[in-house]
C-alpha cells in the first residue's frame, strides 16, 4: 500500500488511550472523532466536533475565504464539501509523528498525503497523463486544533493549518491507483 487512511489517526489514538487528565482526553476524544469522520467524508460528524462559530485557518492562504472558511458551521460544510466531497479527494492519509496536547488545544504533525481524481487536477489547471486515474498529493503539515474557550461543551473552534511546500508539485508524477489505498478500518469515532 502507498497510502493507509488508518495511519491518520494512530498516534492521538495512542497518546488518548495514555492520557489520565480528564479534560486532555476530551479535547483527543475530539480530535479522533473529527479525524475519522473526515476520513469517511462525514461532514455531519466532522462538524459535531465543532462549536457554533469555528474558524479554519490554512496558514498559506488566510485571506482567502475559500481556502480559510470561517464564522459559522455552514461555512465549514461548505468548505469540506467544495474540497473534499466534490472535488473525489477524500481518501487522505495523514501520518502523524508528533500529537501534542494540553487543556485548551492538540498539536499534530506529519505527512499528509490525499489521493486526487486526475478530472479534479485539470480542473485546476494541473495537466496529468491520465484523467481518469488518481495522484498523491503530499506535503508535511502541522495543524493547530484549538477548543473554544466560550462553547459550553468545549469543542474544537476550527483548525489551524500549516504546511511546507506545494503538495500539488511534481503530483503528476505520483500516480496511485485505488488498490493501492487500504481501507478504512470499520472503528466507533
């Protein structure tokens, strides 16, 4: 396999399942389920782990309200529905080596890699061999999962997203096929 959507969630499984503090477990509870849920493009479930006014923040694009959506729940189905759903890159496998957490936010780090219809790369202007095939995008990504100091229930406030490089460079030359993506593990969120 060149790509296991199960690794995404691996090591804040293994420092939750480590964890005595209460509130630290719930805010890594919060994390896993969020993780798992967009692994099976469950906006429903990814927006659950959220509070009413979250805000995304990828670091490379803030201005851009596309790319960094906010203030709203709406906003974040929008935006996991025009970037993961409708573009077909769902299958994602972002393979964490470092979870940090304390009271008020988890700190993941890795490599994040996500499968790419071929249509939705020349849709973007990325010419590539075969339309009908996939290509890994990949870069190493630190992301931010801050909890909403003012939301009764302590959910997440949104994700803030750091990233090295263009994860769509040289991702012509990255072919992958289905096969070559494990399945997701049937696992409770």
């Amino acid at each position: 396999m060149k790509m296991n959507p199960n690794k995404t969630w691996r090591l804040v499984a293994e420092r939750l399942e480590a964890e005595t503090n209460p509130r630290r477990c719930h805010v890594l509870e919060l994390v896993l389920a969020h993780m798992k849920c967009e692994a099976r493009a469950d906006i429903e479930g990814v927006v659950a782990t959220l509070s009413d006014k979250p805000q995304y923040i990828i670091w490379a694009n803030p201005d851009d309200p596309m790319a960094s959506p906010g203030g709203s729940r709406d906003a974040i189905r929008g935006f996991y529905d025009r970037s993961i759903v409708q573009t077909g890159a769902h299958r994602l496998e972002f393979d964490c080596d470092r979870v940090i957490v304390d009271d008020d936010a988890v700190f993941t780090e890795g490599v994040m890699r996500m499968a790419y219809p071929g249509h939705t790369l020349e849709a973007m202007g990325i010419p590539v061999a075969d339309a009908d095939s996939y290509y890994m995008a990949q870069s190493r990504m630190g992301i931010v999962w801050p909890v909403d100091p003012n939301d009764p229930e302590a959910r997440l406030s949104g994700e803030e997203v750091y990233s090295s490089g263009d994860a769509f460079e040289g991702i012509a030359d990255r072919p992958i096929t289905l096969d070559e993506i494990a399945p997701l593990e049937p696992t409770a969120t």
